[in-house]
C-alpha cells in the first residue's frame, strides 16, 4: 500500500513539474478578451487593403505571408492604473520567455515596444509586436503568417508607410492605435 501511495505522489509531482505554470500568450488573449478594460480584434490580413500595383515583389510576397492578425489593447485610464501595471507585467513576463527570439525594439515619442517572433528564422509562423505608452495604454499585435521572414516584416511596414491605410476598418483598436 505504501508502494501505490508513493508512486501516486511521484507521478503527480512529475506531472506537476512538467506542466508550465506561465500563462501562453494564446491563452492571455482568450483570457482578457472580454475584460471591458480591453479592446480584442481578430482580423484577415486582407483588411490591410494594400494597393497590389504600387508594391515590389518582395512587398507582396510579404503580405501573401499574411494569414491574420489578433490585436489586443489595454486603454488606460485613471480608474484602472493599478490593472494596468499588473497587466503589463504579465505580458512581459509571457513574453520573456526563450521561445520569443527579439526581432528588435522599439522607442519612439509615443511609447516603447519590441518586435518579437516564434518559429524558426526562414520560417517565422507567428510575430509579436508589443508596444506601450504611459499615458494610452499598451497593445499586442499577434501576426500569424505562413513561413514568413525577418525579411518580410521590414517589407511590410515599408508598404504600410507608402499605403494611404487610415485604420478605419479596425473600429475602436485603430482609434486607440492612432493616439
């Protein structure tokens, strides 16, 4: 009977040991999806409505790459101060994590961020850019893509800063992204 007891409690502390306690970034976003102190927006990457004509090739081989984006904003307010700290920190913690490999960061007027991915370096599945100011908030952009490459991102921002993309279709996410 000791024998049974003990290998139970071997075998739930080994379970337990291996199962991670850290939150996934997935599960983070299904997590606040629904906290009214977020902003949560699932969208084709079709929604970027990129004029095809006035992209280089490697331009729209980028945006081909694209499958969709998931962006989740936290708008801060004076009431909610002390969520928005906790909050933050949670995601720095996710995203800490040895399978973010740092594309690079970011520091501009309106707040910091980091550009991050998953997958291997000719192959990146998922990018993650992070951003976050002291005044607005902070918001979580997840691009899932198809073997898409560093190459690839950079190509992507230089046709969305030639592109005349106002944000309207993102509703109340574009509203907060634009300040």
């Amino acid at each position: 009977m000791k024998y049974v007891v003990k290998t139970f409690f071997l075998t739930g502390a080994i379970l337990l040991a291996s199962c991670s306690s850290q939150q996934s970034l997935q599960e983070y976003y299904v997590d606040n999806s629904e906290n009214p102190n977020f902003i949560a927006l699932d969208v084709p990457a079709s929604i970027l409505k990129l004029n095809e004509e006035s992209l280089s090739s490697s331009q729209k081989e980028a945006v081909e790459s694209l499958r969709k984006f998931n962006m989740l904003a936290f708008k801060k307010t004076s009431e909610n101060v002390a969520e928005y700290r906790a909050e933050k920190a949670k995601v720095k913690e996710i995203l800490k994590d040895e399978e973010f490999v740092e594309l690079m960061k970011i520091n501009s007027q309106y707040g910091r961020g980091v550009i991050k991915y998953l997958g291997d370096e000719d192959a990146i599945d998922e990018v993650i850019i992070y951003g976050d100011s002291k005044d607005m908030g902070f918001a979580l952009v997840r691009v899932l893509g198809k073997d898409m490459n560093p190459a690839h991102i950079i190509q992507l921002m230089q046709a969305l800063q030639k592109s005349d993309y106002d944000g309207a279709a993102l509703g109340e996410i574009g509203k907060f992204l634009k300040g």
